[in-house]
C-alpha cells in the first residue's frame, strides 16, 4: 500500500483514540466534583466531613458499605454503552445501591438555592400532580419551572456531573401531610432521575425503593416498609438510573415517595435524557 495511505490511517486513528480517551474518561469524571479539588464557592465543598448515617439519612435492609460489586465488562463494551455512570466518590457522593445505580450527594445544593426554588414555586401556579391511572397514587402538588438563574445553575451541574445534555424543564413538588406517590417506574427516554430535597422533613416523605439492591417484588406499592429509603434533608440530591448501562429499563429502579407524616416537603425533579455520547 501507498506510503500515505499508511500516514492518513495513523492519524485517522490517534483522532479517533484522543476523541475516546476525553469523552469516556474526562468528560465523565468533571473537576468540581472531585472532592480534593473543589471549586472554593461549590456547594460540595462543604460536605467533606459528611458521614452518611443508617438510620439518620436512609434506612436499608442491606448494608451499602458491603455493596457487590458489579462484574466488570470489556473495554469494548463500555465504548459501546449507551448509559454511562458518573464517577461517585465519597464523601460528596455516596453510592447506595448498585442495581438500580444510586447515588446520594449530601450537600449539592446550597441553602441559597433551596430557598431559591421554594420561592420560585411558590409564586408560580401549584396544580395536582399529573399521573397516569389512578390519580390516588400521586397526590403531591408541582409546577413546572422556568429557567431561571438558580434553576439554569442546578441543571448545569447536574448535566457536568451526568454527562447528560437533554433535560427536561425542573419539576418543583409540594407533599403536605398525608401526601405521597406510589412506587412507579418512569418511562420514554428517561435515562436518570435526579430528586432534589429543598427542605427537610420532620418525619416521612423519604424517597423509597422498595427493590434496590436486588430486592423482590414488593407487596404492594405504599408500605414504605423495605428496600432503601432515603430521608429528604435540606440541601442534598438523590440521582438514580432509570435504565440499565445498555439502555433497557431497569426494574429494580422502581420508586417512590413515602407519605409526609410531620411537616411538608419541598422537593425538585429533574429528569435527565439519554446521554449524547450514543
């Protein structure tokens, strides 16, 4: 063969390479959430010291310091992934179970913010929360927010952390005493979920999956009463997968909201499209 056939193929190769090596390594792992190197006025700088607590911040039939760890693929596969998972290292993130992929981040937002988008709803127009089927399982009030500057900064983050860029409009969600959303799946293209806790409960409205971990079948979708569940504390996030690393629907993602039983929730949904490394 020619000699710069040869010459274009090297180079066509170190591109293809270069573009590899940023988009599955660099661009997944963004410096701000790197705990040893943290922007100096990023809310996650503060969460350093954070130990996460049975008990206190969750409640779990299995003990996530004990996770199995997943099998892990090939190379190859991974190239081909169609969801990749984000690096969740402690102490800024906590991972809590790995089938569905759950990740708890103590302090990702600041009090500011929280304040911010409690605000934001507030003045906006509270409706009943849309659902398919039966109306009884979701009984929580929301509003559908417009982007503005405090919103606009949490989906950056939340897209530099993913690696995701199609986001859906931020879902703020009000639960009064006795409120709840049955355990449900997401549909369409939802690849994550991200739930953001703007307040912190007195008692109830923790964020339930009743299947993590390999859990069963639950018996019904409102006992609250296995599985993980995580309490809202104000300022931190819960991000979970939707679907599987190959972008089937993962089963044990199966979620809920307990009922409030002392005070009211604020909360935020941000659902995050599938990534644009596909």
């Amino acid at each position: 063969m020619p000699r710069t056939f040869h010459l274009r193929f090297l180079c066509f190769t170190v591109v293809v390479v270069f573009f590899l090596f940023w988009n599955f390594h660099g661009h997944y792992h963004p410096s701000w959430h790197r705990y040893n190197k943290p922007p100096n006025d990023h809310p996650l700088t503060v969460s350093t010291t954070f130990v996460l607590r049975a008990g206190i911040h969750y409640e779990a039939d299995y003990n996530i310091s004990n996770l199995v760890q997943p099998k892990p693929r090939a190379a190859q596969s991974k190239v081909n992934d169609v969801v990749h998972y984000f690096p969740c290292e402690p102490p800024t993130c906590i991972l809590l179970s790995h089938f569905p992929r759950i990740c708890y981040l103590p302090h990702f937002l600041t009090d500011q913010e929280c304040d911010d988008i409690i605000h934001q709803a507030a003045s906006s127009r509270m409706l009943r929360s849309a659902v398919f089927g039966n109306r009884d399982t979701r009984t929580s009030t929301q509003a559908w927010l417009a982007p503005s500057r405090t919103v606009s900064e949490v989906r950056r983050r939340l897209m530099d952390l993913t690696g995701c860029k199609c986001v859906e409009g931020l879902q703020a969600l009000h639960y009064s005493v006795g409120q709840k959303f049955e355990a449900h799946l997401d549909g369409g293209i939802r690849a994550i979920t991200s739930f953001l806790y703007l307040n912190t409960v007195e008692k109830g409205g923790e964020t339930w999956f009743p299947r993590a971990n390999k859990g069963p079948e639950p018996p019904d979708a409102v006992s609250c009463d296995r599985g993980l569940r995580v309490r809202p504390f104000k300022g931190s996030a819960t991000i979970f997968y939707d679907m599987t690393w190959d972008g089937g629907f993962d089963p044990y993602s199966l979620h809920g909201g307990c009922p409030v039983k002392q005070g009211e929730k604020w909360g935020g949904t941000q659902w995050l499209q599938l990534p644009i490394s596909t």
